[in-house]
C-alpha cells in the first residue's frame, strides 16, 4: 500500500484534514466548555454578593424605619405623660386648694363648737 504522504508529501489526505478540523473542532468545544463553568461560577458568586448586599441594604433600612419609630412612639409617649402630669398637678392644686378652704371652716367650727358661740 500507498501512503499518501509518499506521494505527495506536502498536501495531507482528506481523511486527515477532517481529523485535524475534528481535532480543533473538540479543543474549542472543551475550552468554550471551560469558560461556561468559569462563567457559570463567577455569575453564581455575583448573584450571591448582590443578594448579600440586598438583604444588609434591607435589613439597614427595617432598623432605621423601626428606630425611627420607636423614637415617635418614646416622643408621643413622653408627651402624653407630661400632659397626665400637667393635669395631675392641676387635680392636686384644686385638691390642695380645697383642702385649706375646708380646713378653715372647720378651725372656725371647731373654735365655735369650743368658744360656745
């Protein structure tokens, strides 16, 4: 048998031609399959910062809506409980009041009652 190449040392069959094109065919299918993991892993890992940066981001702005109204609710809270106070210092200002308007007319009943008058 014939080998090609003894005949026609600088041109390649076709036979081998199809084998090399296969051949580079295959290396890229297996480095494009190579950068598709690559791809897929640096992709995964950014989906994961980002949902990482999300949730903080979230849970940052829960706490400021939450402290701002825990600070409402102590302010409302403050407010109505001077307002009682107010009121309470009133109550006891008539009660006191009352108290020394009573305690004179029974000081005059007393010294009545004693004086026999």
């Amino acid at each position: 048998m014939f080998s090609t190449e003894r005949v026609h040392p600088t041109m390649s069959s076709p036979v081998e031609e199809a084998v090399k094109v296969l051949a580079e065919f295959e290396a890229d299918l297996e480095r494009i399959k190579a950068e598709s993991v690559d791809a897929k892993k640096r992709l995964s890992k950014l989906v994961a910062d980002e949902g990482d940066k999300a949730m903080k981001l979230a849970l940052a702005k829960a706490h400021d809506v939450a402290a701002k109204q825990v600070q409402k609710a102590r302010e409302d809270a403050e407010q109505e409980a001077s307002s009682i106070a107010d009121r309470g210092n009133e109550e006891l200002s008539r009660l006191k009041e009352r108290i020394s308007k009573r305690s004179e007319e029974a000081l005059r009943l007393v010294s009545e009652h004693l004086l026999g008058d």
